[in-house]
C-alpha cells in the first residue's frame, strides 16, 4: 500500500467518525442539527478525498471525468429539488426514493466490477464473488421494491395489499431460480448468469412490495433501508473501501432496528407483514351505521366546553389527520387552549403515520414544539389524570380489544385512551380502520363522538373555544 | 479466506454493533429525520461510483459510472438536504411566557 492510499484510507475512517458522530447527536432534538452538520462535513470529507486519490491515480479518462461530473450535477440537482419542494406529508415516498436509489448504486457498484473481473483473463477470485452477489442482489432487490412502495405511498399504485391466486408459488420459484443463477456465476464466471440474477431479483422487489397494505408501510420502508444499508456495506467489501463498509453497517442497524420497532408496535412480525393481505388498506367508510345506536354524538359547542374547561388534555393524533391535512388546524386549537391556560401534550403512537416518526415531523412543521410530542410508554400512565383525550384520524391503535385475546389486533401496544375522564373522537363516520374491526372506544360511555371531517372539525372546535374564553 | 476480506469483515461487525448503540438512543420524534439521515449517509456509495468512472474504459463502464453517479449523487445531496430542512423545524417553545398574548404569531415570526 503506497503512503498515499494509506493516508486516503484513514481519511476514510475520519469520514466515517463523522457519519458515528453525527448519529450519535441525534439522540436528542437540540442536537441533532449538529449532526447533520457533522454527518455532512464527513461526506464532503469523503468525496474529497476520492478525488484526490483519482487524480493521483491519473488513470481516469476525459470520458471517466465527463461521466462523472455530468452525472453528479444531474443527480444532485434532482436531489436538491426534490428535497427542496417536498411536502412533509410525502416524506415516506422520498425516503423511499432515496432508498431506492442508493441501492441501485451499489448493484451497479458490484455489476461494474464483476464485467471487468470477469473480462479478465482470470477468474474472480471466490470470496470476492460472493459479496459482489450479495450487494447485486440485495441492490436490485431495494432497487425495484422501494420504487413500488414509493408508488404505493403516492397513490400511483393501489394501496392496497395486492396479490394474486399462487403468488407465494411464484415468489418461491423465483427465489429458487435466481439463487441457482448465483450458485452459476459463482462456479462459472458468466455474464449472461448476472444479468439473469439482476433481473431475478428486480422481479423480486417488486412481487414482496406489492401484497404489503398501505398502513404496514412503516415497516416496509425501514426493512428497505436496512437492505440499503448492507448492499451499500457489500459494495465496500467489493472495492474494499472502509468508509462504505461502515457507513452501510451504521445504515443497517438504524434500518433494522426501525424495523424491529415498528414491527412491536403492530405486534406483527416481519414475516406476517411481508406475506401481507391483512385487512384492505383504507376502507373507504364501508358505513356501518349498526352500532349507532350505542354511540353518542356530540356537537362542536358542547365539545368546545369540554375542552375549554379541563385541565389537561391529550391529543391522539393519527395518520387520517394527516391525510385531512389538519397538522395545522390543531396546531391552533392547541395554541388556544394553551393560551387559556389548559396543559395540552400528544400521544404519539409510533405506527402514527407512513413512516417511523412520521407524526412528529408533520406536528413539528405545524410549529407544535417537539416538548409537548409524547411517546406512547411516557404518555400512558398519564391518561387515568386526563379531564379529555381528543382522538383525531387515530382508529386501531386507541382500541381496548387489542388488550384481550382472540381479536385481530390482540397484544398490540395501544394508546390507554379510554383511560381519560372523558374522550372526544373526531371522524368523518363509523368506517373501520385497517384491522377491520369495531372499536371499543367508540361505544365506550365516556366516549362522545364528532362526526365530521378532521379539518372542518378542528377549526369550528377552534371559533368554538374561543367564543367561550374570548 | 483472505485477510484483506477478514479486516473487512471485522470492521463491517463492529460497525453494525456500534451503529445499535447509537441509534438505540434516538427518540421516537426523531425517527423520520434519522431514517432520512441514513439515507443520505448511504450515499456514500457515490464514492465507488466516481471509482468506476475512474478505472473504467469501456462504454457499457461508462454506462454504469454515469448511472450509479446519478443515483448515488441525488442520495448524498437530497438527503443531506432534507434531513435539515426537517430537523430545522424541530423547536422548544421559542420565548416562554414572554408573548403570553400571541403565541401564534410569535411561533410564526420564527417559521421562516
């Protein structure tokens, strides 16, 4: 190893402290610019250093350098649009985007590298070839499902589940047939084996994605970016580069214990989510008006009075306020009631949106201070002190069912919403959400029921309250 | 097994321990701009990209260098981006008490 490939290689892990530092001060909202600061410096780091090693190397080509600098600014540039005008509401499908680029990335990494270790007069060497298969696969396997989840979060693709008479059939043969492709070009350096491996496992993001429902999507997304993580870490075992082995390591873990998270907070494993079909998405108000009779409904004035008149209240906000995009209509609502002196917080279930701390963010943009934001363990045992939890968009994970046995949702971590002196819920009528199932809460007696949509309701709640305390 | 795959082995399980530890410790609130903050950190496959295009000489090499330079490069940039952008958005309560009667307005004045 020459002393300048030498220095290049601890410059790389000085790059990667950056990316360890970075995360490390994320632990904390007050910090956490910092880190992104820290985690910016060290890329730049990184990608200097790059440079200089090319240069030094003085083998690229005027066309490597065109290639090179053309792509970058066309990539960035879409990237520094994209980032610039998104909404906070499509937040799930960019990160997705992202995923799915990145781990485009490194399968070509390894495509590249495996064309010119196999155009050599000697073979690859083994151990080489198994990572280089490794990164093409799980490469093109995130390439492919989080464009299709990314659709699906958008709405150009179905939300829901979609699968088909077989479907685990085709998936295992198609998982049987692209392994015994790899097994090939392991044994047998083969061009035509990669490109068959490649389209084996494009096929195959897109047929796991497909049969996974709208509201599972949390986990989806943070399953793809731990597979992001490690082809990213592959593709630095295939050029052996340190700085990619590590930054795809700290990727995997933060993917995979997303993962983990927001699988525990479905009480689903990550098996059952992927062979999918649960519930049907969204359903669109399938109107059962039976039950009706069990509920009580409740008027924007009598609910205002409740309100205006507690001393601490919760807020349960879920993914139909912000479908409804009402963030900042009870942004106001809460402003008011603070400002009349009532202590108000949000309960913030962590499947609450399309992504993990999806809710927080869109609260956070609306100016709530992050303070008030409360995780579901911190936020429970303070309900039974609650005068008034006011659900918003938030169905299945309120519901009491899920604390007995032999229901769809049985064992799932729920909100103790009911716990509260009184509960307000805000929807538009008694549709189910995506479990399919009765909530409990709804026919509670200290439940009253605002049917209306979010948004309409939050702003005649907000004149409401301030008539009374104006 | 070849030393240089064990080093890189080694160092990829070590990686993959610290990165639990750190991230174990990241609030639920922050979950989105982690995930986005990982996002961008993966874009240093950009790197191998620009190597690529460094060594290769062949028009399907360009190929791949000029892709994977796209995608790699619109990772790095977006996600650096938009991980600021939300995280700017996270706040306290800017003065407390000291605008008791438009606390709207005075959230606002710092939303820009």
């Amino acid at each position: 190893m020459s002393g300048f490939s030498f220095a290049s290689q601890l410059i790389y892990v000085l790059a990667a402290s950056c990316f360890v530092l970075g995360l490390h001060l994320m632990n904390n909202p007050a910090s956490a610019r910092r880190g992104n600061q820290f985690s910016t410096a060290g890329m730049a780091i990184a990608i200097a250093t790059t440079l200089a090693l090319i240069a030094h190397a003085g083998v690229i080509t005027a066309t490597g350098w065109t290639v090179m600098l053309v792509g970058a600014l066309i990539g960035g540039g879409v990237g520094l649009y994209a980032a610039r005008t998104v909404q906070m509401t499509a937040m799930p499908q960019l990160v997705s985007m992202f995923n799915a680029v990145g781990g485009g990335a490194a399968a070509l990494v390894a495509i590249h590298d495996y064309i010119r270790v196999a155009s050599a007069v000697v073979g690859p060497a083994e151990s080489m070839t198994i990572t280089t298969l490794l990164d093409v696969i799980i490469g093109s396997v995130t390439f492919s499902g989080s464009i299709i989840a990314a659709g699906k979060l958008q709405g150009v693709i179905t939300s829901a589940p979609v699968t088909f008479p077989g479907a685990r059939v085709v998936n295992l043969v198609l998982a049987a047939f692209g392994l015994a492709a790899a097994g090939y070009v392991l044994s047998t350096p083969s061009l035509a084996g990669l490109w068959i491996v490649v389209v084996a496992s494009l096929v195959f993001g897109v047929l796991m994605v497909m049969p996974i429902g709208g509201a599972d999507m949390p986990v989806v997304i943070s399953l793809l970016n731990a597979f992001t993580g490690t082809a990213v870490a592959m593709a630095g075992f295939v050029i052996g580069n340190w700085a990619l082995i590590i930054a795809g390591a700290l990727v995997g873990a933060s993917g995979g214990i997303l993962t983990k998270l927001m699988a525990d907070a479905m009480n689903r494993s990550i098996g059952n989510i992927i062979v999918g079909g649960f519930g049907t998405g969204d359903t669109a108000a399938a109107v059962v008006v039976a039950g009706g009779a069990d509920v009580k409904a409740i008027s924007a004035d009598d609910a205002a009075i409740q309100l205006a008149y507690a001393g601490k209240v919760i807020i349960v906000p879920g993914y139909g306020l912000a479908a409804a995009q009402a963030q900042h209509e009870v942004a106001e609502l809460a402003d008011v009631l603070e400002s009349h002196g009532v202590d108000v917080s949000y309960a913030i279930h962590p499947v609450a949106g399309r992504m993990p701390g999806h809710m927080n963010v869109l609260l956070a943009e609306a100016n709530v201070p992050y303070p008030q934001l409360k995780e579901m363990d911190d936020v429970n045992p303070e309900f039974a002190r609650t005068d008034v939890a006011l659900v918003i968009g938030a169905n299945d994970v309120t519901n009491p069912a899920a604390r007995r046995p032999g229901t769809a949702i049985s064992g799932m971590p729920i909100l103790d919403v009911d716990q509260a002196k009184s509960i307000i819920v805000i929807k538009r009528s008694m549709g189910h959400g995506y479990a399919g199932i009765d909530n409990e809460l709804y026919t509670n007696p200290k439940t009253s029921m605002y049917f209306a949509d979010a948004k309409t309701a939050l702003s005649e709640l907000t004149s409401a309250v301030k008539t009374l305390v104006g | 097994m070849s030393t240089a795959l064990l080093t890189d082995l080694v160092i990829f399980v070590l990686s993959l321990w610290v990165g639990f530890e750190v991230i174990s410790k990241v609030p639920a609130t922050l979950h989105t701009p982690l995930m986005s903050a990982a996002n961008s950190i993966h874009g240093i496959v950009l790197v191998g990209a620009m190597l690529i295009a460094a060594t290769t000489n062949s028009w399907i090499g360009y190929v791949i260098a000029f892709l994977a330079a796209v995608f790699a490069s619109a990772n790095v940039v977006g996600g650096y981006v938009v991980t600021g952008r939300m995280l700017k958005m996270f706040r306290r309560r800017p003065t407390p008490a000291a605008t008791p009667a438009q606390p709207a307005a005075a959230r606002d004045g710092q939303s820009s």
